[in-house]
C-alpha cells in the first residue's frame, strides 16, 4: 500500500521505519525543514518504563488548585475560553479515581515496555548512532509526604514488571554521587537499573535518515492543511490529503492509508472529519546547561518528584525538562518558568554546570486525560491514530510505531494495550 504518515516527531518517524519494513511504500509529510524539530526536540530524553504513572491519580486534583496562579508551579493549569480545554479538563478529573489511575498505570506500562524492547532492538539492527546512557532512572525525595505517596505507586509498578526498588538517602548518594550536596535534605528514593536515557532528537533524526535509504520519503517544509474523503457511512474512506508545498502552491498526495501523528495539533486537524480527539497541549520546559565539572554532574537519570523534573546527561551537557502550563498552543517562553529550572537544578547541583549559559526549549506535549495515547483505527477504514502519547512520546514512541505499523498491515500488535477500534 501507500501511506501517508503526517508528522516525522518520533512517533510519526518510528511509524515510517517500521512500515517501510513491512513491505509499504511511505510519504512522510512534515512541516518544519528536518525530522524531531518540535516536541520530540528538546524533551527531558527518559525512556521512563517506571515513571509511566499518569497525570491523574487521587491526589492530583488537590495539588494543581494548590499551584493555581503560580508561574513557576509545577503543573499550571490557566483557564481559557476554550471548549476543549474544559472538557479535557473535566475528563481529566473523572480518571483520578483509583479504580481508573490502576488500570491507566497499566496500559501506559504495557506500551512502555514493550517500546523499550522495541528501541533496543531497533538501534542493534539499524545501527543507530545518538548520545544515550543505560544507567536507570531514579526518584528522590526531599519531602516526606511526597515520598511516602509514592510508595504505593513504586508497589504497583513492581506487580507490572518494572522493578521501583525502595532506597535510603544512603542509597540515593551511592548511586548517584552528585546529589551528595544535598545528602541531609533527602528523604530517600526509588531506583529502577533497567531504564535508560537518550537524545531523542539524535535518535530521531538517524532513524529518518535509515528510513529514507530504506526507500520512505520525506517532504520536509510542506504543511498538510486538509485531509479529503470519499464515501458515505461504513465506506467512507480518506482519499488524499491537502498541502502546501514549499515553493506555496497546493499539492493533493492520494494514498491507500494515512496515519496521524501531529501530537497537540491532531485535534484540531481531525475536528472536521467528526474525529474528536482529547488531546489538549501541555506546554513542557527544558532547560540544557553545558556541564562544568563532569564529576559533580550526574550519569544516572534522575526525577525530582517534588517539582516535576527530570535530569538527563547528554554527554557534555544536562538536560532538565519538565513542568507543564495548560495554556493552549503557543510556545513563548514564561521567564518565571526558566528560573525555576536554573534555581532548582544549581541548588541540586551547584557547581556541575555553567548556569550563566542555558539554552531554553519549550515543547507541546500531546497529552490526554488518561494518559493513554491513541493508537490503532478511526472511524474512517484506512486512517489511523498515532497520537496523544503525552510526555511519554519518546519512552512509547518506537513500540507505537512498530504497533501501528501492524495495525495498518492487517495484524495483531504483540503488546496487549487498549488500541482504537479493535474490540
């Protein structure tokens, strides 16, 4: 078949490989000039199997009215006149049950996982070349509230098969020497060894590269303004998609399947097809700050739980990314935002990085209220979903692809998880 895959982030261009590999002709089409130029560009590089947890959970809803009109909060939420805001917000709240935040917890495990496998593999078979450490990830705690709430969730990640090893402030040091400044103000922690980190952008730009000598084709600087469909009913199908090139002239691509992954803005995309997708940006930060003193900076990945901030070596640099402002689709930086990574990060590490030099990234994260992207059919016979993936796009992104990969070719992805359209 042909396909039309919109977006080259990492979801959309693990889609184009693993197609390709089953025998498809591919067209990506993206917007920017190169591959991973958008959220897949600047995240905080996790491949957080254990840190899969969604957004709601029971003690969510108390924690964002406590941040309300903060900048520097870790979760802001600013209210807007916006229908799909408020209705994601809504559905937001009705899955911070227990019963819900089990079952969510379990979906985004089980993809999580089996994406890690499917990254592993990937890079021996493809040979791909990017900056990454397989170190683990680990949690600290430097409020007992904080750590104590977490216990339960390191317990159900352990009954899924993603060890959270419960650790003492001791521990937390050996393992990671650079948080010896602040050895007396931690509580404890937990330690996951077979987790990993990694540039996403490096990641995704070589597999772009292995995927067009493979035969995929990317139109880079062409904007898919429309999809056109045909049909009426159970036949409706999508014949062809709309762009514009970048000489500006319009240009319809025919294909027998087309799969979505234009994260934040697939919502509005699909919107006039009937397709409503909850999907709403979470506007993250990153902060990557050249390191100074390679002994004082840190080799494993971290999160600091109690702001929401994950901490990632790329070789000569850190990466710290995290926080998220609700507050539509814009990208403009919140300079409140900015300093609270530089303050937190040189408390944390004080004489690692050189903070005089920071170099600012804000990405939107595609995030849904369960957490849980969409993966698998639409309503439509041939175009599928391969979005909503959160801050999880580059821990789930590579399993997603190989799953949607299937899903079009007519088989059964390997992983159980909860894919549109296929009960």
């Amino acid at each position: 078949m042909k396909v039309i895959v919109l977006g080259s982030g990492i979801t959309g261009t693990a889609a184009a490989w693993f197609l390709r590999q089953a025998g498809h002709e591919v067209i990506v089409i993206e917007r920017q000039p190169g591959a991973a130029q958008e959220t897949t560009f600047g995240n905080g590089s996790q491949i957080s199997v254990s840190h899969s947890e969604p957004w709601a959970n029971p003690s969510a809803p108390s924690k964002i009215l406590k941040w309300l009109g903060k900048d520097d909060a870790p979760l802001l939420y600013r209210f807007r006149a916006e229908q799909l805001q408020w209705e994601w917000g809504i559905r937001f709240l009705l899955e911070c049950t227990p019963k819900r935040t089990a079952y969510n917890t379990r979906q985004c495990v089980a993809m999580s996982d089996f994406s890690k496998k499917t990254l592993r593999a990937l890079r021996q078979e493809a040979g791909i070349e990017y900056t990454h450490l397989s170190r683990g990830i680990m949690h600290f705690y430097t409020d007992k509230a904080d750590y104590e709430s977490s216990k339960a969730g390191a317990t159900l990640m352990t009954s899924l098969g993603c060890p959270r090893n419960t650790i003492s402030p001791d521990e937390v040091v050996r393992i990671e020497p650079a948080l010896s400044p602040v050895r007396d103000k931690l509580i404890g922690g937990d330690f996951t060894p077979d987790d990993e980190h990694g540039d996403s952008r490096e990641f995704t730009i070589a597999l772009s590269e292995k995927a067009a000598a493979h035969g995929v084709e990317f139109r880079f600087n062409t904007t898919a303004t429309r999809l056109l469909k045909e049909g009426t009913g159970s036949a409706a199908r999508i014949s062809a998609v709309e762009t514009i090139t970048p000489t500006g002239e319009f240009e319809v691509i025919e294909g027998d399947a087309f799969v979505i992954s234009l994260g934040s803005f697939s919502a509005p995309f699909l919107k006039p097809l009937g397709i409503n997708l909850m999907i709403y940006p979470a506007k993250g930060y990153s902060a990557t700050f050249p390191v100074r003193d390679p002994d004082k900076a840190p080799y494993v990945s971290l999160i600091d739980a109690g702001y929401k901030l994950v901490f990632s070596r790329l070789g000569n640099k850190l990466r710290v990314g995290g926080t998220a402002e609700m507050n539509s689709y814009g990208r403009q930086l919140n300079e409140a935002r900015c300093q609270a990574l530089i303050r937190r990060t040189s408390e944390l590490f004080p004489d690692a990085c050189d903070y005089d030099q920071p170099h600012f990234w804000t990405g939107l994260r595609p995030m849904t209220p369960s957490n849980i992207p969409y993966i698998g059919k639409s309503k439509y016979r041939n175009l599928f979903l391969n979005t909503g993936h959160g801050t999880l796009g580059w821990t789930m992104g590579c399993g997603s692809g190989r799953s949607i990969a299937d899903i079009v070719s007519g088989r059964l992805p390997e992983v159980d998880f909860e894919f549109c359209g296929m009960k």
